[in-house]
C-alpha cells in the first residue's frame, strides 16, 4: 500500500468516497479500470459532472480509469466492428461531448486527455523500445493521464466510422490489460441481467441468451460474453441512471450490479486458494455478490 493513501483518502471524502473504502483501493492502486458509458449520457449537467466526478475520484484515489462513452447515438450493444460511416455531425457532436467530459474531469485535478478509438487501438498496440509490452496508452496511464474516447476508428479504406463503445471498451481491457471492464449500461437491462450473477454468472448469462435471444436486453448480453470470450477477465455492470453506482460497485462492500467472470467457479476457487497460500493479489477483483 502506498504510504500516503491513507492521507490521500481523508482529502478525497469530500468527492463521495465510501466510508470502508481502503481495502478496495489497495486493489485498484495503479490498476487500470476501463469504464464504458453504454447509454446516452443524460441530459442535466448534474448527471454529466457526477460521472466525471466519481471518474476523477478513482484516478485521484490511485486508481488508472479509461473512459469510453457513446454519446447519444443509437448503438447497438452487439455492434460489429466497423459499424456505419461517420458523418461529420456525428463526429463533430462526439468530439464536443469528449471535450466536456476532459473539462469536467480536469475540474477535479486529474489530467484528462481526448482519444477516438483509432488513435486509442495505436497507443495500445504500438510500445516503443524499452517500453512496457501495453504500449503507449498504458505510458499515459502510469504518467497519471486519464483517456476518454469517442467510438471512432478508420477502416482499412481510411474512411471514419462509428464502433461499438463495448466491443472497443473490451478490446482495450484485454491489451492493456485491465484489473476490470466496468459498462453503465440501461436500468432495465440491467435489472434483467444482474440476477444471473454469481460464481458461474457467464454460463447463466449463456444460458439466458439462448433462451431470450429476442429479449430487450439479449444485445448486451451478447455484448458482455463477447468481452469475456475477448479476454477481459472481470466485467461489472451498472446502472447508469444511479449517481453513485460507479462508486458503489468499485469502492463499497455491497454490489450494487452484476459481476460476470472470464473463469469458472472451479478456476476461481483455485485462485482464491493460490491467493491465500502465496500471499498473492487475485486477478478478479472481489468475490462476486449474490443476488437473489
């Protein structure tokens, strides 16, 4: 644990960090956390300085969040990459919305800096020599820069096209990697799906899908077992329309969303066992929280 994190957080409570919040934040220290914005971003100001204010409490708290949000566009959770061309409005109001956020989060004291997923996929992918095997962006992270990211990649014709927040949220929480890919996702759709977490939550989550395929909330569930087949080994999903849910879900004891696992029960148990045997810190956040 560092030695000034104590001191750290007693400044921080002030920002709404939970009481009982240290054991969580040793986890987190210097992790990186991909957090993914995966309905439109609500409309008051009030909403929009609430998320960037929890986002800037995990940075300042030590933590190395990576924002990746939608907009108000009309995304399907499943999208494949690339999705439709880019039209220059849509670009122009994404790029507006990264710039408030960068502001918003810059208000609090973290350094924020604006990324399309082109630019994003080329820091992730390209280290320099003597650098660390997760690239650039991972540099920016350690230097204590917070990304946000508008969901634009170029395609191999060169042409500006809208991608899926989830699946480019996923894709960076598997190369960088990521102790976490946290999606804020619609309050129905969650309620739907927050009831098959647990130990074996991605096979619940399967078992779902194949029985609800049409079901209003099947595209994201597609989209999360697409992020744990990619790799990400810890997927938290939320409610967007609660302030505090980032916060909660992260930093407090109770779980306030779903928490779906790359690794089985049986895998996870060893790990727990290696974890207490050796010492060691466990890949996957926390025990997932039961949910009746």
């Amino acid at each position: 644990m560092p030695a000034d994190l104590p001191r750290r957080l007693e400044r921080l409570h002030g920002l709404g960090l939970p009481a009982g919040a240290l054991p969580f934040l040793q986890v987190l220290q210097r992790k990186a956390i991909v957090i993914v914005d995966a309905v439109a971003p609500g409309e008051a100001a009030g909403a929009r300085q609430a998320f960037a204010r929890d986002v800037a409490l995990l940075a300042l708290a030590g933590a190395r969040p990576v924002v990746v949000h939608g907009g108000p566009l009309p995304f399907p959770a499943d999208a494949r990459l690339p999705g439709c061309l880019a039209t220059n409005d849509m670009r122009a109001m994404l790029a507006g919305i990264n710039r408030e956020l960068v502001q918003l989060i810059g208000r609090y004291g973290p350094r924020a800096m604006s990324l399309s997923g082109q630019e994003a996929d080329k820091l992730a992918h390209a280290p320099p020599a003597g650098e660390e095997p997760d690239g650039l962006l991972g540099a920016c992270l350690d230097r204590g820069m917070l990304p946000v990211l508008m969901p634009l990649a170029t395609d191999t014709a060169g042409k500006c096209r809208l991608v899926s927040p989830l699946q480019l949220g996923s894709q960076l929480a598997r190369r960088l990697p990521a102790e976490a890919m946290v999606v804020m996702g619609d309050p129905a759709a969650v309620s739907e799906l927050a009831r098959l977490t647990g130990a074996d939550g991605r096979e619940a989550l399967e078992r779902w899908l194949a029985h609800h395929p049409r079901a209003a909330a099947a595209g994201l569930a597609r989209a999360l077992l697409g992020a744990l087949g990619r790799g990400v080994q810890t997927v938290l999903l939320i409610d967007a329309a609660r302030p505090d849910a980032l916060i909660a879900e992260l930093l407090a004891e109770e779980s306030t969303g779903a928490v779906f696992c790359r690794r089985s029960a049986a895998q996870l148990l060893a790990a727990s066992a290696a974890y207490l045997l050796e010492g060691g810190t466990p890949r996957d956040r926390r025990k997932p929280a039961a949910h009746p």
